[in-house]
C-alpha cells in the first residue's frame, strides 16, 4: 500500500510524476512534467487544443506507454501493472468508444464483463446506472440510434460500472445541453463527497471552477502553473477586470494613456481590458481624463483571464 | 472506500504469468461477440455452411462417377467422396475462421471504438487477441460440425474416428484466426484486405483437396507442402480415415507454430495499435 506523506496535507498520494514525456515520433506532445494527485482531490488539466491534456491522461490511464520520466498510480507502474492500475480506474475517453450495435444495457453489461464482474453484480449497477444517466427508457435501444448527448452520458455511465475510485473525464460535458451539464456536475460533486479522485480536462471555465479543487493549466505538452482556482485568479489576474470600448479606431490611439493608469492593459480589436483591483475608480480616472468609452463594463476577474494570460490569445497551430 | 470487486478480481491474478498483458478473460470478449451476434447476420454463417455440401454434392457424385476410386495410403482405397470431404471440411473450417478474424476485425479496428474501450478496461491485449480469434475459431468449428452432422448419415466420414474431424477443424480454424487477425492489423485499406479472398480460393483449389498432391511434379508438392490448407487437410484425411500415423504429428506442429505466431503477434500489435 502507498505511504502517506505529511507534505501533501495528510492525504494519499494516489498519482506521482515525475519528468513524464511523451513524444510521437519527433512531436513532443508531453515535455516532461511534474504532478501529482491525492486521494479525494478533484484535479483538472485546463490548456489549449494540443495542449497534450488527453495524452497526459491517457499515460494515467494506463493505455499509452510513455516516452521518458516516471509515473506511479496507486504506487504502480502502469508499463507493468497495467490491467491492475485500469481496474481502479473508470475512464471516459474525449471520442465515445460505445458499442454502437449494441443496445444501451448490453453496452453497460459487457463493459462490466470486462472487468469480470459477475452478473447480478452488473444487472443490479445496470438499473442504478441508467437511472444515474437518465436513459431508463432507452435501455433497449442500439447505440447508434441515441443524441450525442445521451452517448455522452451514457459512457460516463458506464465508466462507473466497476465502482472506480478514479474517475477520469476527458471533455466529459462537450456536447451536453445545459440541464445534462448542470445534472452532470451535481452528480460528480456526489461522487466526489463519497471519496472518489476526480480527474477531468475541460474547456470550460465555469465547469474547471465549479468541479475541481485544484487545476493545473497545460500549453504545448508543459505546465504553465497549478494551483486552487482562487489562487490562480489572485497570482495571475487582479481582482477586477475593467473592459472599456471606445469604437474600433480609437481604441489603439488611447492605448498609451491607459497603459500609465494600470499596471497591465490589453489592447485588443474591439476593447481594451485593464487590470486593477478597483476599477470603478479606474473608470473614473479615465473619465475624469476626458476619455468618454462607449460602453465600460467592470466585472470580476475569472478563470478564463488567468487562462488567456498564460496560453495567450493566439490560436497556435 | 471499500475496495471495489474490479480491483479484488484484477489483483487475485498478482504475479501471475504475462500480468499486464493478460488477464485470464478472454470468455469476456466472446460474451461480447455472442451478444452483438444475436442481432447479426445467420444468412451470412448459412452461406459458409451450405458451401462446402454443395461442393461434396457435385463434385463428390458428379466427377466421383468419372475417377472412381483413390488410394490414400498403400492399399487403402477410398471413393472420391471420401477423398475430397475431408478436405472440405478443412476447408470450411479455415473460411469460418479467416471470414471472421478478417473483414469482421477489419471493421471494428477501423471504425469503432471497440478494442479502445476494452484496454481502458482491466483486460490486457492478450485477453482481447483471445477472445476475437476464439470468436473466429468458434464459426469455423459450426461449420465443421455442420458439415460432419450432414456427411457422416450418408457414410462419406465413419466409424467413431470420423468424429476426431472435428477436434482437427478446432485445430485448423484456431490457426487461421490467428494468422488473419495478424494479418488485419497490418491491412490499411480494403483493398489490402481483399487479397485475402484472393489467396483463399487458389489455397483450396490446390491443397490437395481435390486430388493427391502425386499429380504434381516434385517441386510443386513442395510448395503445396510449405502451405497451411495442406497441412490442415491431411490432419482431417488421416483422422477420418483412421489412418494414424507419426507424420500427423507434423501436420499438428505446424498448426501449433501457426497459432503461437498469431496469438503473440496478434498481442503485441493491439498493444502497439491502442496502446502507443
Ligand atoms: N497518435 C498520435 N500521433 C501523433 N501525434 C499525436 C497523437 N496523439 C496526439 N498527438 C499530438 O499530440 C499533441 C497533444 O495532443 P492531445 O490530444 O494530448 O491534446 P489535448 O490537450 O487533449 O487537446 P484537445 O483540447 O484538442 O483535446 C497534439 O499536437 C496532437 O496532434
Ligand atoms: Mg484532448
């Protein structure tokens, strides 16, 4: 069984890495990070498109062999202990991998074969399950005549059917309509109260902050920093954001006045957001200098700012 | 939190042989094929198991009636029925295997998720190559039995040694599954897999099954002999005819060396296809 280091707050350290690489011929897709994840934490990998979140997830999930570095799950190698490594885990891939001529039970069914789980265990998960995704009345039905959204709940469903102490989601929410999502968070908050590790890369700020308790932002296969929500907001946005518009031409021409009222400003095409811990003041300082925006807005500052400022605003392919 | 049943199963098989990539659940993916199958095509299966009788039928009667009798072995004669159902047999054993290790796991490599989904699971490469060749092994063994069922009442295959035909078409069907799922994993487009129907129907026509391999010149029968359908062939020939004899034990070898170079490389290509 794995020691329980006093460093980390008492709690069990479940995943370790350390230099973890992995590279696709000459792409380096994961450029040898360091994490880790303790029991009962909800962690999320936020980053761009590329960012190599899925292949960091993956190599946890024990279906992709690393290319350098070390990983333990559960104090295991997964190049060696890999079938016992997966049967703790239940993992919802970014593409749903359904059986798509096969019926929404008899897809929960052999998935729990599987992990060679009897049949009245599986029978008994199967009506708690369709009930937990919300698909009693499509139990009969082949896969490929379900919405992506219920495909979606449906391989989260059945990622629970071994009753895993690791949930990992990969996007679980890409697709889901609102309710799903918002029935979907609810459920996760559940799991994560009973003690499940939730682990879950995601787009979405509002989820990123909703679920997770610790979150570690990705670009380019590196990690650009990791922390609580809260303290990411305080270490790399201010507390307020001011956006202030003054049509498209004259943005650029009172740039350089801004610039001096705040210690950080962003010019872009169609406002300009300035940083400050009061911004109300802000506005009026500019105001006061004879500087009338069309339209100003001050609002908190969010996840999604700490996300822009440190993987840019550029697409970069 | 209580341990889960999935992590007691998963490490009751701690240091057991070949742990990570084998999880002794094979049965797992059969079940799974067995249940995607009851929504399937028997009009398919039914088309390989009337082949072979319709073959028996025309040329076992039809030409049978122009070459009378053929020795198998020094003074053993037999009708050319008896000749060539054995054959046939060993035939459809290796179609009911190729057809399903092939196009079947061509598919599901290509467009489904399948193979994904099972090694997110705690069931290792090797489990999956198992239970899709056994899959493949199981309807070249239907159409064995099947053909058996129909040509031992007629008196083409008898005596209590007929019935070792069908142990010998497990044999042949095992070997074949296993080379054509190796073989799929490697395939990239249909056209690659379409060179298997290409190679079946020669591998047939030219194994011995329709006259002794003495008709050739010598080098040929050495090709011929280099051949898997040959081999399989003359396993069933000799069983049914209740003709034993050591060079069975070749026969059966090569079949063994055929299924330990599919299973394992079968392995270590699902291993590399979802895995890396
Ligand atoms: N099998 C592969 N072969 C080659 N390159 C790959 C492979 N899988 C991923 N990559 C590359 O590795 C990088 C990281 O991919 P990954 O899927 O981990 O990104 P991600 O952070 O999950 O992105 P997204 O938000 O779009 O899902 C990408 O540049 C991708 O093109
Ligand atoms: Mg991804």
């Amino acid at each position: 069984m794995s020691t329980i280091d006093p460093a980390t707050g008492g709690k069990e350290p479940l995943i370790i890495a350390r230099g973890l690489r992995k590279e696709y011929g000459d792409f380096t897709a994961v450029d040898g990070i360091d994490f880790q994840v303790n029991r009962g934490d909800s962690f999320g990998f936020l980053g761009p498109n590329g960012a190599g979140k899925s292949t960091t997830m993956r190599i946890i999930a024990a279906t992709l062999t690393r290319s350098g570095g070390d990983i333990s799950i559960l104090g295991k190698d997964p190049e060696v202990r890999g079938p016992e490594i997966r049967a703790h885990l239940g993992v919802v891939p970014q593409q749903d991998n359904l059986d798509n001529s096969l019926t929404v039970e008899d897809n929960l069914y052999v998935y729990g074969r599987y992990f060679g789980l009897s049949r009245t265990f599986i029978r008994n998960k199967i009506e708690e399950l369709l009930a937990f995704a919300q698909l009693e009345e499509k139990r009969g039905v082949k896969v490929e005549a379900l919405s992506g959204g219920m495909k979606r709940r449906l391989t989260i469903a059945r990622a629970l059917v071994s009753e895993p102490e690791i949930l990992m989601l990969d996007e679980p929410t890409t697709g889901l309509d609102p309710q799903a999502r918002h029935i979907l968070w609810d459920r996760l908050f559940r799991l994560k109260e009973q003690g499940v590790t939730l682990l879950i890369t995601t787009h979405y700020m509002d989820e990123a902050e909703q679920l997770c308790d610790r979150l570690m932002v990705m670009d380019k296969g590196r990690i650009m920093a990791e922390d609580s929500p809260a303290n990411l907001i305080k270490t790399y946005s201010t507390k307020e954001v001011l956006e202030v518009r003054f049509g498209s031409d004259r943005n650029a021409q009172f740039a350089d006045q801004l610039r001096s009222m705040s210690d950080r400003i962003e010019v872009l095409p169609d406002r300009v957001l300035m940083y400050s811990d009061d911004c109300e003041s802000l506005l009026h300082e500019i105001v006061s200098k004879g500087m009338q925006p069309t339209t100003s807005l001050v609002r908190r500052s969010s996840l999604e700012d700490v996300f822009l400022r440190l993987t840019g605003r550029s697409l970069v392919e | 939190m209580k341990t889960s049943d999935a992590v007691l199963i998963a490490e009751s098989l701690k240091g057991r042989f070949a742990e990570g990539t084998y999880s002794r659940r094979a049965r797992a993916v059969l079940e799974h094929r067995r249940i995607a199958f009851k929504q399937g095509h028997w009009i398919v299966v039914l088309s390989g198991f009337v082949e072979p009788i319709l073959y028996l039928f025309s040329f076992g009667y039809g030409v049978g009636k122009l070459v009378g009798r053929i020795q198998v072995t020094p003074g053993h004669w037999v009708s050319y029925a008896q000749f060539i159902a054995p054959a046939l047999l060993a035939t459809s054993a290796m179609n009911g295997a190729i057809y399903d290790s092939t196009w079947n796991v061509f598919f599901r490599l290509k467009y489904d998720g399948t193979y994904k989904a099972m090694l997110a699971t705690s069931l290792g490469p090797l489990d999956v190559a198992l239970g899709e060749i056994g899959w493949a092994l199981f309807r070249g063994l239907i159409y064995a039995t099947g053909f058996t069922a129909i040509v031992m009442p007629l008196g083409i295959i008898k005596g209590w040694y007929g019935l070792l035909a069908i142990p010998a078409a497990v044999i042949i069907a095992f070997g074949f599954a296993s080379i054509g799922m190796l073989y799929t994993t490697y395939a990239k487009s249909f056209a690659q897999m379409d060179w298997v129907n290409i190679v079946m129907l020669p591998l047939f026509l030219f194994s011995g099954s329709l006259y002794p391999l003495s008709i050739y010149p010598e080098w040929l029968r050495y090709v011929i002999e280099a051949l898997p359908l040959y081999h399989g062939i003359q396993i069933v020939r000799c069983l049914s005819l209740g003709i034993i004899q050591w060079s069975l034990l070749v026969h059966v070898a090569y079949f063994v060396v055929m299924i330990g170079i599919g299973v394992t490389f079968t392995t270590r290509r699902m291993r590399a296809l979802f895995m890396r």
